[in-house]
C-alpha cells in the first residue's frame, strides 16, 4: 500500500512547480553558497530534490550537485528541466530511509521537508537524518528545514494555510487536527495530478520543536547545531526562531 507521499508525487512533476512553496530558491541557493563559502569543489547532495529547483540553481552556479528523490514523476521533470537550461546533474531514485553514501559530500541539503517530517514514524524520520550524516565528509554541512512544533502551540495550522494558499492553487487541504501526543499534524489533502485526475488523500506529517533538533542531532555527532526561523527564499543567520516561524532551518556541521 502506498503512503500518502508517494501518491502525492506519483504524477505531480508538471504542476509540482507552480506550488507556493518552491518559489524561493534563487535566495536559498544564495545563502547554501555563503554557508560553504562559495568553494567550488565543494561535492552537494539535494535529499528530496523534486523537480531539481535547488539542484539545477547549484549546478548553474558550478557545484558538483547529486539530487535523489522517492518520486519518478518529479526526476523525469527534473531531468527534462536539467536538459532544457543544459545544466548537468546527477539525478538519482532513491528511497532517503535507503541512502547508501559515505563521506561522500561536502554539502547535504534537504528543503522543504524533503522527506524528513513526512515519514510515519518517528524512526524513519531519525534514518533519514542519520543517512544524511553518513553521506557527509568530515566537517561536512547539513542544512535543511522541518516544521516548528511551537507554531502550533500558539496558532491554528489551518488559519496559516487557508492565508497562505491561493485562490486558484491546485491543491486543497482541510480537516485539519494536531495531536499533542505525538506532535503530528493531520489533513486532507484535494488536488489533481498531470493527467487531470482528481485525487483526496489523509496526510499527516509531524512537526518537531527545537530540543527535539538539538537532541537527534547530536545523537549523530553534529558538533555545532544552530536553529534559524525558515523565510521562504531568504533563509538568514539573523532570523532568530520564534513561535511566529512555522519552519524551523537548521545549519549543523559534524
């Protein structure tokens, strides 16, 4: 049986790039640059790449850049992009809970829950941080973005997406509940994949407060961890997270 995210990207790659959300990468490559201090031969892994926005941006700009992804749909996509702009990139299907590199990169990124907080368990999502560790070189970087578990402490979830989505937007999500318990947040999701089917599926993703970052992170032997509130497009050191950040960035170095 499929889970929820991989029928969401099964037939998504056409209409994936006119989601709100993956419209800020030209600032977020900015500042991926200035975290490795624009060297070069620095060796990028994108965990969850989809349609290669960061991928195809960083390879532009003269980075070896490996991007891997769950979903076909999203690499065909990707592929199709990398070829159209001649860009080369190492596009790879891969499962993030499966990822098999060692000390293989100077750079692992993973944006906009490419993977991580979407997972079932609580387990599966710690893999994927562990698999990104793995792939790192010796005082490698991982920078990626979760969810913030002290957004909805202090606000509704769905009062953040019904101000944040557009009227004409493909996807539909409703039904919203947030357990306490478990920090997960759960909905349904209505939208119509590339061939104009028409689809609703529960979803659910969970969201992680910052001690809970520190904690699994240093688990795996990151040596400094620093937290950031996410700003869509312009990811900055001087954003200190607060409850009002519905994203959380992290930028950890072994």
């Amino acid at each position: 049986m499929k889970q929820w995210y991989e029928e969401l990207f099964e037939n998504y790659g056409l209409k994936y790039d006119n989601e709100v959300y993956v419209h800020g990468t030209i600032g977020e490559c900015d500042f991926f640059e200035k975290e490795i201090k624009y060297n070069k031969a620095a060796r990028i892994l994108d965990i969850g790449c989809g349609t290669g926005r960061h991928s195809i941006e960083l390879a532009k700009r003269g980075y070896s850049v490996t991007g891997i992804d769950q979903s076909e749909s999203l690499l065909k996509r990707a592929r199709e992009k990398a070829a159209e702009q001649n860009v080369k990139v190492n596009l790879q299907r891969h499962d993030a809970r499966n990822l098999t590199f060692k000390c293989e990169f100077d750079l692992v990124i993973m944006i906009c829950e490419g993977g991580f907080s979407l997972m079932e368990t609580d387990e599966m999502n710690f893999q994927i941080l562990k698999n990104a560790a793995n792939a790192l070189r010796p005082k490698g970087k991982f920078i990626f973005t979760t969810l913030n578990g002290l957004f909805p402490l202090f606000h509704s979830v769905k009062d953040f997406f019904d101000s944040n989505t557009k009227e004409d937007a493909n996807a539909k999500i409703g039904g919203f509940s947030f357990d306490l318990m478990t920090f997960r947040e759960h909905n349904t999701v209505s939208f119509e994949d590339d061939f104009g089917n028409k689809k609703e599926l529960k979803c659910n993703e969970r969201y992680y407060v910052p001690c809970e970052i520190n904690w699994l992170l240093k688990s795996l032997k990151f040596k400094t961890i620093d937290i950031y509130g996410a700003r869509l497009g312009a990811f900055s050191r001087n954003d200190k997270l607060t409850t009002e950040d519905f994203e959380m960035l992290i930028v950890t170095e072994l």
